[in-house]
C-alpha cells in the first residue's frame, strides 16, 4: 500500500486550507500554484499564490519544498533526525521609498512572525518604466523544518500570513 510523504501530506493540507479561503471563506483569490518535480536533484517543490479579494496589491506564496535527502530518509525509514520540508513565504508590493517602506517592512514582518525566520527582500523594476515603483520581493524563511506534527498550525499560519498582507498593505 503507498503510503504519503511528509511532503504529500503537507502539501495536500496547506492546499485545502487556503482553497477554503478561496472557495468557502472567500478571503483570498488564488492566482497560481506550481507542483514540481525537480529531476535533476529528485526534489519536491510545492507553491501556492494568492491575493486578498478586497486587497490585490500585495500577493502571498507560500512554498513548500524537500530535498532527495528527506524523501529518501523517509521512504527508506533512515533514522536520519530533523526529516520535513521546508517553508518559504513569498510577499510581492511595490514599493517607491526603498529606505523607508523597506525597513518597515522588516519590522513588520519581525514583529509578526517568530524570531526563527531569515528575512531577505529583493527589489526590482522594470528598465525605462515611466513610474519610480519598485517590485518588493520579501522572502520569510523559516529555519526549522515542519512535518505532519505542525498540520495543527496550518489555520493559524495562514491568519498570520493574511495578517501580514493587510499590514503589508497599509505600508
């Protein structure tokens, strides 16, 4: 009998709560997901995009991934410790005062999520475009990997997330 990894259960999990959002609740409208299988390095990787229905400015992604290592210690029941996936949230906004938004925005996100996070934001934008707007790309990555024992927080992880967005939002 198969019997799912980690990565299937928590994928199958974070994929129903926020289609509940989308279908049931009608908080958020998704605009992609991407379920990938990465031959070169036999990886997983899942993500999920969305936006608030009253709020389209800012979009979410929450990415799910695990490597040969984890699928491999798992399937082959290796009593290699710490085996999961790894969490990766993605925050899209335009930002036109880098130094000032940018700062808050890390701030924000420090002050909304726990300390066990790496903040990265990339800007962009595109060449000879007419408005001074840049692209704000905020990665929040978390160091500990999750497995089937956090499928419990998953509802209000995505209160966090959608906290995030409003505030996000505002800046």
């Amino acid at each position: 009998m198969y019997d799912p990894t980690i990565f299937e259960n928590l994928k199958v999990a974070f994929e129903n709560h926020v289609y509940d959002l989308d279908n049931i609740e009608q908080k958020v409208h998704i605009v992609n997901r991407l379920d990938r299988m990465d031959f070169s390095i036999l990886a997983r990787e899942f993500a999920i995009k969305f936006t608030m229905v009253e709020q389209k400015s800012v979009i979410a992604e929450i990415v799910l991934e695990a490597s040969l290592e984890d699928l491999a210690g798992e399937i082959l029941e290796t009593s290699i410790n710490h085996l999961g996936c790894s969490l990766l949230l993605r925050f899209y906004k335009h930002v036109q005062n880098v130094n000032l938004q940018c700062k808050e925005v890390e701030r924000t996100i420090s002050s909304i999520w726990e300390n066990e996070i790496q903040v990265t934001q990339t800007l962009s934008y595109i060449y000879e475009q007419k408005d001074s707007s840049y692209l704000d790309t905020i990665e929040v990555k978390f160091i500990n990997k999750i497995n089937e024992e956090h499928m419990g927080e998953i509802e209000d992880f995505l209160k966090h997330v959608l906290k995030t967005m409003e505030v996000l939002q505002e800046l």
